[in-house]
C-alpha cells in the first residue's frame, strides 16, 4: 500500500509479523498525516509484532518527525508491539543520534 502526502510518501508491507513502512522525501510536520496513516492500521493486528520504519529514501528529519517516532513507539509498546529503525544515514542518522534515539529504538 503506497500512501502519499505532501513532503513525504510511505510505501508499507506487511510480512512475517513485521509492517515496513518505506518512507520516502522529507520526513516533517507536514507528514504527520501520511505517517500516522501508515502505521495505524497494523496497531490493531494481533498477527503484527514490529513495526520496522526504512529511512533509505529519507532526505531530510526535524524535531516533528521525532516526535512522531516517539508517539508510534509509545502506541506500539501499549499494544505490545516493537519499533526498530532502518537504513538511517546521512543527516538523518546525525540527527537520529544527536537525538539519543540509538538507546530508545533498535537501529539496523
């Protein structure tokens, strides 16, 4: 399922008990929609166990984006589910461990 937004596009697929959320542009304020839309649905399966979230196509993270990944991280652990990052590089992964994000969520 291809989700699209202004700044930012989410490509997720669900296998094996994992949903890969692809993320693709600038990950933003102005996603927060596509974002949220990406995940929500996999919340509620019981079948689903992680959530791996690729940054491999992302350019560019702000504080929002942070956020974000914080509040899913949060939703996720209420529903017994775990949130792992993936392919972070470049200035997103500068910003992701300026922001200690390493000892909050599994980085692959």
């Amino acid at each position: 399922m291809r989700i699209k937004g202004t700044s930012m596009q989410a490509k997720v697929q669900q296998q094996d008990g994992k949903s890969v959320i692809r993320l693709e542009g600038r990950f933003d304020f102005n996603a927060h929609r596509t974002f949220r839309e990406a995940y929500e649905p996999a919340l509620g399966l019981p079948a689903i166990t992680e959530f791996e979230i690729d940054f491999g196509q992302v350019d560019y993270l702000d504080s929002s984006a942070l956020g974000m990944l914080l509040m899913l991280k949060e939703k996720a652990q209420a529903a017994a589910k775990t949130v792992a990052l993936a392919n972070c590089r470049g200035t997103v992964k500068q910003v992701l461990e300026i922001a200690n994000f390493g000892k909050l969520f599994t980085m692959r």
